[in-house]
C-alpha cells in the first residue's frame, strides 16, 4: 500500500477450520507502513449445495452461519442478495449477524438513493420488516447457494439440497475457475505439458 520496497512479508499455513475443511491461511504484512492482509482459502470442494433455513422465531437468530467466499446468500424478504467478488471472505457467524451485515447494506443504498422516493420508501419498507424480523416477530428465510458446498447453516431446521448445473452456472463464485472439461482452455494454454 505504501508501495515501499522490500517491507512485504508472506505467511502461508494450511489449517484445518471447523466446518470449513482444509484451508490456506495467508498472512500480508508490511513492515514499512503495518499494512495487513489475511485471507483464507477452502481447498477442498463439495458438492454444490442450497441450504435453507426458515426462521419463526428469535431463537433462529442465534443459529450458527458458516459462509464460504464462494456462498451467494439471499434473505428474500428484505430483498437482501449478497454475492460473492473476488474481495469475498469466509466468516463464521449467527443469523443475527448476516442480518446485521444485510442492515450495512440496506442503510448504505438508502444513502445512495436518497434523492429517489420510490427506492427510499421500499428501502423503508425493508428496513421495517428486517426489525420485525429481528424481535422474531416476522418469520424470515436464510438461503445460502455455495457452488463448492463449503458454506454450512448449523441447525436441524436447515433443508440441504443439491444445486442443479443451470442452478451453478447462475451463481458467482469469487474466484476464478477454469474448467477444462468444458474445453475452454486446454492445459497447454496454462502451461501444462
């Protein structure tokens, strides 16, 4: 960041993170300016998956989210859809805290929006049925599609299902993935004898 030279130390360890697997814990760190990065990266895949979770009361909020940096999450009723980017992190939380996350956002496009009263009175409408939902007194449902199955809801509520191919090409997954059975690439275009 401070675009000095010879200051920028790497650390890499494999891990093992509950519910995630095997991961790549990489560690950025600047010795000139205290720039830090760190970052965790699944190595291993499962298959593609939609969990449900339909909340009816306020004991769901305390449900244990496990969000992979490939998890596209959707809580319909506040019209809430968090997709995966390439900045996308793994994190671990409750369904109180991706509410929390989806209340950023909805209070970030009410600043960005404020000059259209259409988007302002939705968004109004919005933040009103996430407080419901926050006291539990509006039932709300949490759905997570992850392409590489690392994302888990802790519950025995939760419907698992498997996501189907049109399903998987629809989603984003935050990484870049080249797959060679689609004949796309051939491994000589990556280098590979």
């Amino acid at each position: 960041m401070c675009r000095e030279t010879g200051g920028l130390t790497l650390l890499s360890t494999q891990v093992n993170i509950p519910y995630f697997g095997d991961a790549l814990e990489s560690t950025l760190r600047c010795e000139a300016c205290g720039f830090r990065h760190a970052d965790f990266m699944i190595l291993g895949e499962k298959e593609p998956v939609r969990l449900t979770l339909r909340a009816k009361d306020e004991s769901a909020l305390r449900v244990r989210v496990i969000r992979s940096n490939s998890g596209t999450i959707r809580i319909p009723e506040i019209g809430f859809t968090a997709e995966p980017s390439h900045l996308s992190e793994s994190y671990v939380s409750n369904v109180e805290g991706v509410l929390e996350r989806a209340k950023d956002i909805l209070l970030t496009a009410h600043d960005w929006h404020k000059e259209d009263p259409e988007k302002v009175l939705l968004l109004r409408q919005y933040f009103e049925t996430y407080e419901r939902m926050v006291t539990g007194q509006q039932p709300f449902t949490l759905i997570i599609d992850d392409p590489f199955g690392n994302s888990a809801i802790v519950s025995d509520d939760v419907e698992r299902r498997p996501l189907t191919e049109a399903e998987v090409a629809e989603l984003k997954t935050g990484l870049t993935v080249v797959d060679l059975t689609k004949g796309e690439v051939s491994p000589e275009d990556l280098g590979a004898p």
